[in-house]
C-alpha cells in the first residue's frame, strides 16, 4: 500500500499531469500497469457488492482508484474510476470507521470528482470533502507521514483553479506548517507554503521555505513510483525558486499547474 502513496497523494492535490513529459520512461512504465489495476478494482468492486470484501481490499481499491483516475486521459473514465473508489471508501467507512484510509481516500477521491464535473459539484459536496478530511486527521493525523495535514492545506488553499479549494489561505498555512514540522522528508507541504507566503507578501520566507523543500526532500523508499514523484516535487520547487528570483507569482503558477 504504501509504495502508491505519494503518487496519489502529489496527484490528488491538483497537481497537473500535463506538467509531467509524455516521452517520461518511468511514467510510462507505471502505465503499462493499468490493465491490473482496472482487474483489481473490478474484482474488488464484485466482492464488495456481496459484502465478502476484506479491510485490506477496500483500502487496496480505494487507493487504486485514486492513482488510475490520474493515469488514465478518458475524462468519463476518470469519473467513473473515481466513483467507484467513493463507493468503496464508504464501505470503509461504515464496517471500519476506526480506520483513516475510509475517510482519506474518499475526500481524495470526491475532490477529483469535482475536478472533472465542475464548481457545481463541489458546492455541493464540499461540507463532506472538509468533514472527511478533519475526520482523517483526528483519527490518524500521521498516516502516511502526515498526509491528511498537507490534504487539509490543500483544500484551503485558494488557487481559483482547484475547486475544492474552501478559500482560507491562513488555515491552509497552519496545516502545511504542521506538516513540515512533523515530517520534512515529506515533499509536498513545501510549494504550498512557498506560494502561501509569496501571497502574503513575504517572500523571504516563500524563498526559506523553497530551500527547505530542495534539502529535506527524500522519498521513503525506492519504489518507481516514489522516485517519479519526489523528482517531480523537486523540479516544482526547483521551477518555483526561478519564478520567486524573477518576483512572478507563486500563486499563479500554483494555479497554472
């Protein structure tokens, strides 16, 4: 399970596949996987259905769900990849409402939801995005090296752009901030600190925090999919130090992603 973390993760919080090159060898690599990971979640979703799904095959769906809806281009697919991981995490959530990853994955999962079906959804869906999320944290606020802190700034983080965004650009840094103090090793807290301070108009600290990522930023282990997405990370920062030099906006490059 954990070898897939920071490629849901990373991608979950808005980040644009359009960033990543097509010709990358280790993404394409990670594709030629998705005819298993299609298998997987159908025979998961059929276990389901008749209640015979196990805990570790709910949470193995949901996280599933989460990283296909990112490699798969067919935007229906997408949606319906990311309905059915909803589905599941519910599941999760009402035979194990002890367990984070019900919670988790499932405010992942209607966040991308509303990526792809638009503002309208969200609206709708937003109080139980925040609830899921808030209910993550409480239950297992370090899961996966604090991940639900960094979900939580990034759904308070306010880029027009990503429409899970509730629009609280402080609550967004207190999250993060948590994050980074808790687990620096993990990447993704730091662009959006450094863009939340670029906002706040001080841009030392966005620059302390950029240095900050480019140093602690280590994946956990050496799996294909760690290594695509802290390289990843890295070029974000890497790209964010040459914006913040040329005094552009961190923030819109946060929404341009």
């Amino acid at each position: 399970m954990k070898k897939r973390f920071f490629l849901i993760l990373l991608l979950s919080l808005a980040i644009n596949t359009n960033m990543i090159s097509e010709n990358n060898s280790d993404l394409s690599k990670l594709k030629q996987h998705i005819p298993k990971y299609v298998k997987d979640i159908n025979n998961i979703m059929e276990k389901s259905a008749k209640n015979k799904a196990t805990l570790d095959e709910l949470v193995e769906g949901t996280s599933t769900a989460s990283m296909l809806v990112q490699l798969i281009d067919n935007k229906d697919k997408k949606i319906k990849v990311a309905s059915i991981g909803v589905f599941l995490a519910k599941q999760l959530q009402k035979e194990y409402p002890d367990r984070v990853e019900g919670y988790y994955y499932g405010s992942l999962l209607l966040g991308m939801i509303g990526v792809y079906k638009g503002v309208q959804f969200i609206l709708n869906y937003l109080p139980k995005i925040e609830s899921w999320v808030k209910k993550a944290i409480i239950i297992k606020g370090d899961y996966h090296d604090g991940a639900p802190y960094i979900l939580m700034c990034a759904t308070y983080f306010e880029p027009p752009g990503f429409p899970i965004s509730i629009g609280n650009i402080y609550k967004a840094k207190k999250y993060c901030e948590i994050s980074v103090k808790k687990f620096p090793n993990n990447c993704t807290a730091y662009p959006y600190l450094a863009a939340i301070y670029d906002t706040l108009k001080n841009r030392k600290k966005a620059e302390q925090y950029i240095e900050m990522g480019l140093n602690n930023c280590a994946p956990a282990g050496n799996t294909l999919e760690e290594k695509i997405w802290t390289e990843q990370d890295l070029n974000t920062l890497k790209i964010m130090k040459i914006k913040l030099k040329n005094k552009e906006s961190l923030k819109h490059f946060m929404e341009e992603r």
